[in-house]
C-alpha cells in the first residue's frame, strides 16, 4: 500500500466545509428520485455551487437503449430546471455517453466527459471539484480515461453497488457499466461510496407524507409528487407503499451534519464480473456510508423544496 497515496486520498474524503464547487452526473429520466437530487442541489446553493449538470446514459423499459435514456435525461434535466425557475442554468447542461464503455481502457467520448476534464483542470491547487454520480458512471469513468490527471482534482460521490455485506452487487447503477464502475474503483480517485440496499434502502417516503409535506406547495412539488405516485403505479407497489428516494444521499452527504450519516474508511473493493465484490487489503481507501439517519435527510429536503 502506498502510504502517500493514501494519506492523500484520507485527506480529500474529509467532509467538505464551507461552500463547495460540484457538478451532477445524472440520468434523470430512469427514476424519480433524479428529479429530487436535481432540486435539492440547486437549491443548497449556500453550500453548493452547481456548475454543470450531465446527462448519464441507462437502459430498462423506459429506454430501450443508452443512447435514448441519455437523450431522455438530458430533456428532462431541462424540465426540472424549467420547474424551479432555473433557466440560467440551461447552458450548463451536457450530454453525456451514448454507450457504456467497450472495455476498462477505451472511453467513450461526450460532451459532459470534455467538460468534466476541463472544469476538473480548472480547480486551483487547494481546491477540489466534486463530481456527484447518481446513476451509471461511464461519463465520470470516460474522464479518467481521457485525463488520469483529474484524479488529483475532484473528488467523487457515488450512489452506487449494494453494502459489503448484501448477497450480491446486482445494483442498476453498478450492473449497467461493470467497466466504469472498475475504472472508478481502481485508479485511486479519492472516492465516497454510497450503497444502496443495506444502506440508502432505508431512504423512504409515503405517499402521506409527500401528499402532507410537498402537495400544493409549489409548481416544483406537485410535479414531484405527481411522479412518485405514477411511479408506484407504474410498478404496481400495491395499495400500500413506501418508496426510495436514493439519490439525494447523496446531496446531503455534502451539506448535511456529521449525525445525518456514518462512514468508514474501506479498501476499495474489486468489482468482479459476477456481481460480488474481492477484497485486497493491499488496495488505497474508499469512504463507504454504512448507516443514514432517515429523518434528518427528509426534513432538510422537505424545506428546501417548499421554500
């Protein structure tokens, strides 16, 4: 293990203080949740300063390819920044990947990975660009690829993979691009993963409590609340329902206190081709979230979008 190397990465990991710059990697047309990451950075902005939004590609029964669920990301980024009365920041949205990425070495060339390097090149020395990843990674990946560099300049927040201790890492975000996801994992970007199922799972909401906290509120809220209900139908949740917001972990791991989640330092796991994950304690460190405390991500959440 590289003592250095992994000093530094420690050091990166550190919860960022004061306000930061960051970008969002996005595919926002797959889920719901997307649309509530979205306004939640946008309108954190004491701590957060959102210069660039990217479509990320996906794939199921919304797109029957990465090429249209990019598309359809891209578009629907437009319409929530539409919502929130944010059309300053229509020239900062980026189209990303039109495929995942062939293989560990090749990336795939977009108009977000461009301009993840040139904003990554752009960060003084004392400062970091943090890119926030909330569904497949192949545009963070391609960046790498295209510039090994940018390590040294951003730090990445994933919502990706499962808990070390789940049967399996058969998680949409990290199923879709195996390649991407080893990319990020291997080559030593200071890295904080947040999982899914064990750790974001616990992340729900209710239909009550959407129809009390966020229904007539705003133009921007009952579009939320629209789409979550449609979602559960969509998926036939049943009569009764709960439902995962996953991606703003994300987001609060920025702005939130050190008592809104847990994280440990973990060596950062091989991604296998079988959906599990192997362990070499010879590897640099990743900041894994282990435990979340649900209340306080959903109230902060709830003001935001109601102000």
């Amino acid at each position: 293990m590289d003592l250095q190397k992994n000093m530094s990465i420690i050091r990166s990991l550190q919860r960022p203080e004061g306000r930061i710059d960051m970008v969002l990697d996005t595919d926002a047309y797959n889920e719901i949740d997307d649309q509530y990451a979205i306004a939640y950075a946008l309108k954190s902005e004491d701590k957060l300063n959102v210069k660039a939004i990217y479509a990320a590609p996906f794939s199921n029964k919304k797109a029957e390819n990465p090429e249209i669920g990019m598309e359809k990301s891209f578009d629907e980024i437009k319409n929530i920044l539409t919502l929130i009365k944010r059309e300053d920041m229509l020239d900062k949205i980026y189209r990303g990947s039109r495929q995942y990425l062939p293989d560990a070495t090749t990336p795939v060339i977009s108009e977000a990975a461009k301009d993840l390097v040139s904003k990554a090149m752009e960060m003084p020395e004392d400062k970091k660009l943090y890119v926030v990843a909330i569904g497949a990674i192949t545009n963070v990946a391609s960046a790498i690829l295209l510039n090994p560099e940018i390590i040294h300049k951003i730090v990445v927040v994933w919502l990706g993979g499962h808990s070390f201790g789940w049967k399996n890492t058969r998680e949409f975000n990290c199923h879709q691009d195996k390649h991407a996801v080893r990319v990020v994992f291997d080559c030593g970007v200071p890295l904080v993963q947040i999982p899914c199922m064990g750790v974001t799972s616990h992340l729900l909401t209710t239909e009550p409590e959407l129809r009390h906290y966020l229904k007539g509120k705003n133009e921007l809220c009952d579009y939320l609340y629209k789409i979550t209900c449609e979602e559960a139908i969509f998926y036939n949740y049943g009569k009764v329902w709960s439902k995962e917001i996953w991606d703003i972990v994300t987001i609060a791991w920025l702005v939130g206190g050190e008592e809104w989640m847990e994280a440990n330092l973990v060596h950062s796991p091989i991604v296998t081709f079988d959906d599990t994950y192997s362990y070499d304690p010879s590897r640099h460190f990743i900041l894994q979230v282990q435990r979340i405390e649900r209340d306080y991500i959903f109230e902060d959440l709830f003001n935001k979008l109601t102000n």
